[in-house]
C-alpha cells in the first residue's frame, strides 16, 4: 500500500455501531433498488418477448405500448442514477467522510 | 441503389482517409503529450488516478460505444425495428448494477485490475490467475470482435474489398493503437477515448437533429416514415418480435441475450479498470452518472438514426449495400450531409475501434503483467516496479499483434456473437466472483475459484456446441461461424441464462465445500470497501 497507515483492529471497526449505520444504509438502499430495476427489466424483457399484441397497441399515432415502454427502462434508469446520488450525498458520505478521518487520524 | 463494389454511393474514400489521418495526428500528439507524465506503475495502469470523474465518465462511454453499438444498433433498428432497440436498453441498464454494486466498493478496494479486489482476502496466486485468465479471455473476444469488424468497416467506408487490402488497413489500425498504449499508457489511451466520445456523440446528436427536423421534430411522423419505407413488413418494425418472435426457441435466446447484456457490463473488466483512474470513490460514481446519461443520450439518438435510416435510405438499399446493417447510420449521414458528413461518420466509426481496442489492450496487459508476472511468477516480489510496467509494455505489443492476425482471420465473421460471447463469459465469470467477494463474508478462495472457472467454462462450452458456431446453413440471416458439419446441441446462440446462475450456484457451492474462513480479512475488505481508508491516492506531480 502507498498510503501508510496505523494498524487497525478492522473486527472491532466492522463491529462498532457507526459501521453498522453504514453498511444498514448502503445495503437498505441498493439492495431493494437493485430488485427492483432488474424485475422492471426482467418484465420488460419479457412483455417484449412473449406479449407482442399488448405492446404493438398503439397509444398516439404510430407510438405504441413499447416504444413508451422502451422510453421508460431510459427514464427509470435516470431516475434510480438521480436518487441514489442524493441518497449517497446525504446519507452515506458524511458517515464514510467521519468514519475515515477517525480511522486515518487513529495512529498519529 | 445498386451494388457497388467500390463501397457506399457517393462515398469518397480519399476524403473518409484524410479525415480519420486529421484525428490520429491529434490524437497522437496528445497521447505524446500525455506520455511525459507517465512513470511509475500507477501512472501507466491508472493513469496516476487524476483524471476527474466527468472526465472519466466521458472516458467511460468512449471505452463502451463500440462500433457495434453505434453502426450495429442504428442498423439493427433500420432491419429490424423494434429488436434493434431492445439491445440498447440491456447496455444501458446494466449500468445500475456497476453503479449501485460494483464502483465505489471496487475503486476503494483495488489499485490496477479486477484481480486486486477477487484476490484481497483469499489465497493471492490462485485467485490472480483465475481472474487474469477470465479478463484475458473477456478481453480478447471483445478485441477479435472490434478488430473483425474494422475489415467490414474497411470494405464499406474506404472501398477495399480485397482481402489483402483489408488486411493491410487491420494491421495499420493495430499498429496505430499499439504506439497509443505503448507510448501513452492509461493517460494516453483515456485521452483518446475522451476525444473519441465527445466526437461520436456531436456526430450522433448532429445526425439526430438533422432528422427530426426533416420530419418537424414529431416521432410518430418519423416512425410513420419507416413504416411506410418499409414496404408490406413495415408496420412490424414498431413492434417487437421481428428478429426474435420466430420461435420458442428464439424467443428464449432472448431472455438468455437479456440477461447477459444486463449483468455482464460490470463484469468488463477494461469498464472495471477504468474506476481506478479516478482519485476517490466519490469520482467513481460520478464517472458512473456521466457515463450513464452519456451512454443513454446515445442510445435515444441510434433509435432516431436507426427509424431514419429505415424512413430516408430505405431498407432495400441498407440490405442491398457491402455491409448490410452496418452500413445503415452511414449510408444516412450520405443522405443528409453528403460526402463531407459521411467521411466524418466514417472517421468516427475508425476512431471508434481503435478506442476500444487501445482501452482492451491496456487492461489485458495490465492484467498479465500485474496479476500474473508481478503476482503469480513472482510472488508478489517484484523489487523494480519498472520491470512490471516493461512486462506490461512487452504484453502490450504481444496482444496488438494477436489482435491484427486475429482480426485478419476472423474478418467477415459475425461479430454480434463474438460480442455476445464476451458479455456472456463476463456475467458469468466475472460478475458473481466479483459480487461474493464485495458481499458476502463467508466466501472464500474455492469459491471465488468454482465461480470463475465454473462461469468461464460453462458459457464456452454451451457457446461452442450452440447454433452460433455450427448448424446453421451459410444461407441463414445469421449463418454459423463453422460451416460444413454440425456438431451442436446446445439450442440457444446465448447461453447466459445457464451460465449465469451456475456460476452463482458454484460460487456458492465451491464456498461451503472448504472450511477457509478469512474473517478477519473481510473484516478489513469491507471497511475499506466502505469508507475509503486507505484507498490509493492520486499521484501528484
């Protein structure tokens, strides 16, 4: 490593209560999020695969069902990048900024 | 339109050539400049981590819009309409997964390659070696596919359609990618894939608007268009099922293609070694979000440029020129810009490969050199970090000169499957060895073992018994690479949707069948995974 640091106990750091508020949040965040889009697309996938009458029913003019559908993965996809930067920036950096600063300050 | 041996109507190769010369002498000076900075091993591999991440993230999506995604998608959708479009949306999505699981939790974890983070707290040389093996075999397809397609490009853009000529054009774009990464390391290569996207994207936007101003700016008017260029099949371009409704068998070679689209981008590993460039974790994800909306943008513009191609140039003409589908988003830029645009469309499309391929080049010498020379061989003692970066420089050269005589061989080849192999071969080798390791304490060295060759084998295996390398006739929209005998018995061309849980199933069983346990270790992993401590810096100079 080209970063010298003190020695840690990292048992103790993973066991302490600020990690635990850590990985709670990260894991509270992308694991349901991640559920959720990849089943989003999985339908999607499969709707365009095996429900080819519903998707070709047109809403206006020559857009149909799934070009809006195709429209939205882009639009959810923006949404989940948008939400979980504010819910890093807020909920997550600071915890890991204070974390860090307690950690690499520790040895000196 | 006729056939034209001479390429594309109206094309001017002499002009497409002096275009694409004017971005190599740009480009080369630059990656010269670059070069300056590059020492020590941190600047070679991660470009001495400096680069900001919006800078990254354009860098990111230069290193992702292959000329498959640009030419082939826009004429995919030209052909086949709705299908076209659906690749898209599994390239784009599959970004959740890098950004929510794989990013930041790697760039604090690792220093070079994939193989740092698999290997951080199980047995070093084993892991190395699988994970090396696994990026050299994603990465070499990836390249056989990009560099196959540079002789389809060559035939259509500059009018060569000898097989020698076509030979020669590979071996210079080989030869001009090798003094990048030689000279320019990752600084050079990231700069080249920077000017390389912006360059792509202004010419994609261009076109884009171009386009819906000839048809006031209304999409139902443009798709309207494209079904009625189509003739009696028009109307299902809009819908989906074109390409792949022929069967049940099709239709699940669809979920299988899906699934490996979507899990395998954060298994790439020249995508993954593109968060080392980057000082902290923070500018990993904001790469990631550049990336995204870059990538995303792109995306929407190839669904206008495909659906315009179909509506201005026709799909006969696109059907009936050297190229085929591929010549769909130049034949367009014909169309509307005459020669000029064409020949920058034909200069982004080179640029474009030779991006790609600098970028593969990099992480698959990168790898050998650090996981396999610095790691394996010797043990992780390697006094003098110059003699790795000079394995890496050596590497380097090595796999140019693979990919020229591969790209000879393999020219006029189908490419799609080749593609489709490596995000395959990535989302089962690479994805669940990566995911275990980042979560899950319990895993260990047999495990992360199990997983990668488990997932290597198994999607090569089902790949070459599958239709895609033998059994179907030379006549097929998609012919089999193997013509002459059959010997496959795998029925889907994709075989994620096997491979893929079985590589999960083996990390899993592989874990529990060994009684290691490196607690501790992962005590340390996921700290540092979290927080940052004692990430590697940026290198100041």
């Amino acid at each position: 490593m080209s970063t010298p640091e003190p020695h840690q106990d990292w048992a103790e750091v993973q066991a302490g209560a600020e990690f635990t508020e850590l990985r709670r949040r990260l894991r509270v965040f992308v694991f349901p999020m991640t559920a959720l889009f990849l089943l989003w697309y999985l339908v999607y996938v499969l709707l365009a695969d095996y429900a080819h009458g519903f998707m070709s029913t047109k809403l206006v003019g020559d857009i149909n069902v799934a070009l809006v559908l195709g429209l939205g993965q882009f639009a959810s996809t923006f949404a989940i990048t948008a939400l979980y930067v504010r819910y890093a920036n807020r909920k997550l950096d600071p915890l890991a900024t204070k974390l860090r600063a307690d950690l690499e300050g520790a040895g000196e | 339109m006729t056939v034209r041996a001479a390429g594309v109507t109206g094309n001017s190769p002499a002009l497409n050539i002096a275009i694409f010369a004017a971005f190599v002498a740009i480009t080369l000076v630059v990656v010269f400049r670059a070069s300056r900075n590059t020492k020590t091993a941190a600047d070679y591999y991660a470009a001495g981590r400096s680069f900001t991440g919006p800078q990254n993230g354009v860098a990111i999506a230069g290193d992702y819009l292959s000329a498959a995604s640009f030419l082939g998608i826009a004429g995919a959708i030209a052909l086949n309409g709705y299908d076209g479009f659906l690749y898209s949306i599994g390239f784009l999505v599959a970004w959740l997964v890098a950004l929510l699981l794989v990013a930041e939790l790697l760039r604090n974890t690792g220093k070079y390659t994939m193989g740092d983070v698999l290997a951080f707290r199980m047995r070093q040389r084993p892991v190395r070696a699988a994970a090396a093996t696994s990026t050299m075999v994603v990465s070499f397809f990836y390249l056989l596919a990009q560099m196959a397609g540079a002789g389809g490009l060559v035939a259509l853009l500059l009018g060569i359609t000898t097989k020698t000529g076509q030979s020669v054009v590979i071996a210079v774009v080989g030869v001009i990618m090798i003094v990048y990464v030689l000279v320019g390391g990752m600084k050079g290569t990231t700069w080249v894939q920077i000017i390389k996207a912006a360059l792509l994207i202004t010419g994609a936007l261009a076109m884009t608007v171009w386009v819906l101003a000839k048809f006031g700016f209304n999409l139902s008017s443009l798709l309207g268009a494209a079904v009625d260029a189509g003739g009696a099949s028009g109307e299902a371009l809009l819908n989906p099922g074109k390409q792949y409704g022929g069967s049940e068998t099709s239709k699940l070679d669809f979920v299988s293609l899906g699934l490996a689209l979507v899990l395998g981008t954060a298994g790439l590993p020249h995508i993954l070694m593109r968060f080392y460039t980057v000082p902290t974790a923070r500018e990993a994800r904001r790469s990631v979000v550049w990336a995204i909306v870059l990538i995303g943008v792109f995306y929407l513009f190839t669904l206008v440029l495909g659906y315009g191609a179909g509506a201005i140039v026709g799909p006969d003409a696109i059907r009936n020129a050297p190229g085929k589908a591929n010549s769909a988003a130049p034949l367009l830029a014909e169309a509307l810009g005459g020669p000029v645009l064409l020949g920058f469309i034909a200069a982004v499309a080179f640029a474009t490969i030779l991006a790609v391929v600098a970028g593969l080049t990099i992480t698959a010498s990168a790898s050998f050199a650090h996981d396999i020379y610095a790691n394996v061989i010797k043990k992780g003692q390697v006094d003098d970090k110059d003699a790795e970066v000079r394995v890496a420089r050596i590497t380097a050269v090595v796999i140019g000169v693979v990919a020229i005589v591969g790209g000879i061989v393999a020219n006029g080849q189908n490419i799609a499957f080749l593609v489709a192999l490596a995000f395959a071969v990535a989302a089962s080798a690479n994805l669940p060895t990566i995911l275990f390791s980042l979560f899950w304490k319990r895993f260990n060295t047999s495990g992360a073992l199990w997983s990668t060759y488990g997932g290597l084998a198994s999607s090569i295996v089902l790949i070459v018994f599958s239709p895609a390398v033998s059994g179907k006739p030379a006549g097929a929209a998609t012919p089999s690479m193997v013509q002459g005998v059959d010997f496959h018995w795998f029925p889907l061309e994709n075989p994620g949707i096997v491979s893929i849980p079985l590589a999960f199933f083996l990390g899993w069983l592989g874990t529990v069948l060994s009684k290691e346990r490196q607690d501790d270790k992962y005590a340390e992993m996921e700290v540092r995974a979290l927080t940052g401590v004692g990430a590697e810096k940026a290198v100041a100079h």
